[in-house]
C-alpha cells in the first residue's frame, strides 16, 4: 500500500534497523 510505504519511508529516515524489521514482518 502506498501509505505503509511513506510509513516506511519516514521510519528508514529515522531508523533504518526499525523499517527493516517493520517491512520483514509486514510482507
């Protein structure tokens, strides 16, 4: 979805770890 990816994008900016995890799990 586009807005879980500008969620990511916003959490790679802050926490590049924390989006990899988010993303790992939501795919």
């Amino acid at each position: 979805c586009p807005a879980n990816w500008a969620e990511g994008k916003e959490g790679m900016k802050a926490d590049p770890k924390g989006s990899l995890e988010y993303f790992s799990k939501h795919n």
